[in-house]
C-alpha cells in the first residue's frame, strides 16, 4: 500500500489522494511532473523531490514515512515492513508514574519472547532494537512511555498504535471490546483484564504462587498476538477502500501456539476474592 500512498506529502490529503487515484495516478511510478489535477497548497517542485526521496527511503526503512502519516494511517507502512515488525504488550502493577513492569511480551510473527521482572525484565531493552516497527494498541499513552521511564531509554522505532486506526473504522472499547466486535475470543482468560493482570501478580509475589505467573504471561501473550491479527484485519479493511484494495489484501495470520496455560483455579479464586 505504501507506494499506492500520497497523504505523506505536503498539502495532499486523503480527498485529494482520492483524486489522484481517480485521475489514473494510482502509484509513484505513474507521477507525473505536472499532475493531473490541481493540488492546493503544494509547491510542485518540493512533491516532486519528497516523491523521489520516497523511492530511495523505500529501501531504508519505514521511520521516512512513519513520521509523515497520521496516527490513523500509520497502517499503510505495514505490509512492505512486516518482516521487521513487533507487536508489543506490558503488564505493570498500575497506571501512575510509580508503577513497576512485571511483564512483557514480544511478538514479532515468528517467535514470542517474554520478559519477566526479577527475571530477564533487563532484556528488553536489549532485544527491542531487533525491530524498526512497533505494534500495541494504546502504546502511546501508556506501553511506550512506561517503557522509557523504566528502562531510561528513548524508544525511536516507528509506531503503529492500533488504538486510533481501529477508532477511525468505528472500533472502540479497548483492545478486548474491539476484539469482540471482530469475532475475537478468549476462551479462559475472558473478563480478565489489565487490573485483574495486576492482581494475578501479586498472587504470584505473595503467595509464590508460579500458576498465576503463568497465566499472567498466557494473558500478557495472547493480548500480543492478537495485535498481529487485528492489525492484518484492519489493513485490510482500509485497503478495500482503495481502487486496488483485492490486489493488497493479506492473508489471515495463524496464530502461534501460546507456550503457557491460564490456571483456571487461580482465576476463579481470585473472582471471588473481587466479589
């Protein structure tokens, strides 16, 4: 999708992207030096330079363009970046400045890696630079300064925040309310959420119990993996919107086995303990 997009320029917008598309100019290579219609306010000297550092970013990586699309179009980057994407979750004991991270998971297609404090948390901040693309949802708000305030670094990959490109088609809830209107479910962990994320580790430190560890991580995984498949939904949603959508559709992923199990007894024990 990304050399069908044009909005990354000065002065031109979806409307008048649109436009473009219906003038016959569905792709950088079919540019011309003077358009076929009028842009407003664009200098076309200036178009025609950004287009051609566009070709020659195309092969350096997606942080060109990342920093020229809105946050409700960061998807365009996506498919000609997969191979260097990771989706990204965080579990911490709270929402303030205070809070710890007790878990983290990594996902990045292929392989799921997992982060623990007390463990291997320092880890993180290691293998995160293997990516040049971020994947969470509501990461900017909350996964990716928490992540910069625990670990002391400055996170510079480019990010999709699923948060708003799912806003933009009408999905809202969180992350699990907008699963839910995509047919996704969750089996044993569902009604478990972020607080009660909180509260199976501290089943975990206090009473050394490693089943609720467990289904922390199950929970921390699946929230991660299934970034891939919302993410692949919601490209595709957009995609169909375009002149060429059926030709850029992607395939459903499949989903990685999780290597943990939710403890259905420390679910349940701890629901009551809420009631």
């Amino acid at each position: 999708m990304l050399t069908h997009s044009f909005i990354h320029l000065p002065g031109i917008g979806t409307k008048t992207e649109a436009k473009l598309w219906q003038a016959g100019v569905h792709s950088w290579d079919q540019w011309q030096a003077t358009p076929p219609l009028r842009l407003p306010n664009s200098s076309l000297p200036e178009l025609n330079r950004l287009l051609q550092c566009s070709i020659e970013e195309l092969d350096k990586g997606p942080s060109f363009f990342s920093n020229r699309l809105p946050a409700n179009e960061q998807w365009r980057i996506f498919s000609h970046f997969r191979e260097r994407t990771a989706y990204l979750d965080i579990e911490t004991t709270g929402l303030g400045p205070q809070a710890e991270i007790t878990t983290i998971a990594l996902y990045d297609g292929r392989e799921i890696r997992c982060y623990i404090n007390g463990y291997n948390l320092d880890d993180f901040a290691r293998d995160i630079w293997d990516y040049e693309i971020l994947v969470t949802y509501n990461g900017k708000s909350f996964d990716i300064p928490a992540i910069e305030r625990w670990f002391h670094i400055k996170i510079t990959q480019a990010h999709i925040d699923l948060r708003f490109i799912l806003a933009k088609l009408g999905f809202k809830g969180g992350l699990k309310g907008c699963e839910k209107q995509l047919g996704i479910t969750r089996g044993a962990l569902d009604g478990v959420d972020g607080s009660f994320a909180v509260l199976l580790w501290h089943d975990y430190i206090n009473n050394n119990n490693e089943k609720a560890l467990e289904t922390l991580l199950s929970y921390n995984i699946e929230d991660t993996v299934n970034l891939e498949r919302l993410l692949v939904e919601v490209y595709n949603r957009n995609v169909l919107q375009t002149p060429f959508g059926e030709d850029l559709r992607l395939p459903h992923p499949v989903s990685p086995l999780i290597p943990y199990r939710p403890d259905f007894n420390s679910v349940q024990r701890i629901k009551r303990g809420l009631r």
